[in-house]
C-alpha cells in the first residue's frame, strides 16, 4: 500500500470515528426530544383531566343552584295558593 492509500484509509478510519460520534449525539438529543414530548403530553393530560373534574365540579354547582331556585319558587308558589 502507497503512503497516501494508508494516509486516506486512516483519514476514513478518523472520519468514521467522528461520523460515530455525530450519530451518537444525534441519538442523545433525539432521546432527549422524545423524553420532553413524553412528558409534556403527559402534563397536557393531567391538565385535561383535572380540567374536566373542574368543569364538571362546576356544572353539578350550577344545576344544585337551579335546582334549589326551582324548588323555592315552587314553595312560594304553594304557600301563596294555600293562604286563605
């Protein structure tokens, strides 16, 4: 083998090396991306769901007041049609 053949097999050798690392550390952040999606959908479902106890927290308060409204308008109402 000439100087410059073994000179370019070691370059490539160097090169390759350095091709190793890059796709290593493109590994590492595509691990570290897939790691912040994860736990922002996870976040994004907690809020979902604590959001949906919330509304349905309040809606079961609005129906009992209405509720409540109703029930009151019907005693007056029948207290004014049993007054003499």
């Amino acid at each position: 083998m000439h100087e410059l053949e073994h000179a370019s097999v070691i370059d490539g050798w160097v090169g390759g090396s350095m091709m190793i690392d890059s796709l290593q550390s493109m590994a590492a952040r595509s691990v570290g991306q897939a790691y912040a999606v994860d736990e922002t959908m996870r976040a994004g479902l907690e809020f979902a769901l604590e959001k949906r106890q919330v509304d349905a927290g309040n809606a079961l308060e609005s129906a009992h007041g209405r509720m409540t409204t109703e029930l009151v308008n019907s005693l007056r109402q029948l207290t004014a049609q049993l007054k003499p």
